[in-house]
C-alpha cells in the first residue's frame, strides 16, 4: 500500500533495518580481501559505459559483444529520507526507529543489467527493478551511475520487528537472468490482466527463480566490504562494496542483503 504523507511518496514494507550485511559469504573465504583492497578492485575494474547485448531468448549468434569482466561488483549505501524526499548517507549498521523511511542508492563498476527485489514476510517476493507495474522503467545501470531503490519511493520502518531482504542482480549477460526477467514480466502481465486476489503460481515461480539464480552464481569469490568513512572524493558515508574477488573475468554478480530493525 502506497502512502503520501507531505510531499514525498512512501512504500510500506512491514519492517526495516538495524543493519545491512549479507549472509552469503561462504566458509571458504575466510581470507577473504581486506575492506581497502575490496574497495580498489572495484575501482581499477571500472570501464566507461559499453554495449550490452538486448535482452532476448534468441541472440544473434556472432553479434554478441564481450560480456564477462574481472571484478566486477557493484557499490550501495543506505539513504535517510525525510518528508520532503531530502537524503542523507547513514551507516549500514545505524539502528533505525518507526516513522523512519530508507532508500537504497546503488552503482556498478561496469554497464550491466540491474534487478532488485524485496522479500516479503510470506516469503514471496516483490520486484522493484524493474517494477511489472512501470514497464517503461529502464534497469540498465552504467558504470559511476547512481540508482536510487525503490525509485521515487523508501521503505517505510514500522513495527513489528523483523528482517526484510533484497536480491540484487548485477549481469552483463542477459542469459544469465533470462528466467527472472520472464517471470517479472508473467507477474506483471497476471496483475495487469485481472488484479485476481492470488498470484500463488507466479509467487512460487518468482521465488524458485531467486533460489536458482542464487545457487548458480552463488558466492563464491564474492567479497562483501563495508566502509564506515568516505576514502575517495564522491563516496558516500556508509559504502558497501560487493565485487567479485577472482582475476576470472565473471558476467553476473549476485547477493542477498538482510535489512533489519529491531
């Protein structure tokens, strides 16, 4: 249910954040980076804005444009918004209170496709980029581009306390996320065709994709650092940099983000 209170428009989601942090840095990296050296990878591995190839089920064979890159990743911070849509960068672990409204401000390190969603309490979850319900939205992100999730929108903190979760998507490669693509759109197209009062199949469907992708891509090589200072000029307070560790050039990053309060 969307809410306007004053002149800032508010997506509810029934509870929010004492931290972010990601739960899918496996065992096996236990030396992984350092926060600074994660944070340099990231940076030498940006490139200027590139091709990528359409989204399609078809490609044509022989016109396809060099998608895997080393280091790829992906940066993000949490925004404080006010009434008005002001932001301010707040820390990652910053306990939030009721009446609070987040957003999530991202950018990448290379041109790729972005996809965001959230996890609702009955475990279904809900798209946000790009939204079945704004068709016309673009979710290519470029290199130093910021992008703003939800888009227009923050994530209103109410009781009662619990954890809420994204699955972020950062890929070059529009086959790696060909199935999560063609079930936002069946989730668009059933909620467009009749606004019926359950959408279980396409949930189910939703849901069984993020758990695919998740196991495909998983989290290996993947280093997830947290930066409580601004480093460089431009860099938000709060950064959190999501990159993959190997020189082996990947096409897709993915990464589960726990959004708490308490």
């Amino acid at each position: 249910m969307l809410v306007e209170p004053r002149a800032y428009r508010v997506l509810k989601v029934a509870s929010m954040l004492l931290s972010i942090g990601c739960s899918y840095i496996s065992a096996e990296q236990s030396q992984s980076p350092t926060p600074e050296t994660t944070r340099q990878m990231y940076y030498l591995a940006t490139d200027p804005k590139d091709d990528l190839p359409p989204v399609t089920p078809d490609p044509t064979p022989g016109q396809r444009p060099k998608v895997a890159a080393a280091h790829l990743g992906f940066r993000y911070n949490l925004v404080l918004v006010d009434d008005n849509g002001k932001t301010r960068p707040i820390l990652p672990d910053r306990i939030l209170r009721p009446g609070d409204c987040v957003s999530v401000e991202l950018q990448a390190n290379r041109s790729g496709y972005l996809y965001v969603l959230a996890k609702q309490s009955s475990g279904s979850w809900i798209p946000l980029m790009p939204s079945p319900e704004m068709p016309e939205e673009k979710n290519v992100i470029d290199p130093s581009k910021t992008v703003r999730v939800p888009r227009g929108y923050c994530f209103a903190i109410n009781d009662p306390p619990g954890t809420e979760t994204l699955f972020v998507v950062l890929s070059r490669d529009p086959r790696d996320f060909l199935e999560l693509y063609e079930g936002i759109k069946q989730k668009g197209a059933g909620q467009a065709s009749s606004r019926r009062s359950s959408t279980l199949p396409e949930q189910k469907n939703l849901s069984s994709t993020v758990e695919h992708m998740t196991e495909q891509f998983g989290t290996r090589d993947l280093s997830i650092k947290k930066m409580a200072e601004p480093v460089g000029e431009g860099e938000p307070q709060g950064a959190v940099y999501v990159v993959n560790s190997s020189d082996r050039p990947v096409s897709s990053v993915v990464a589960k983000i726990e959004i708490r309060h308490r």
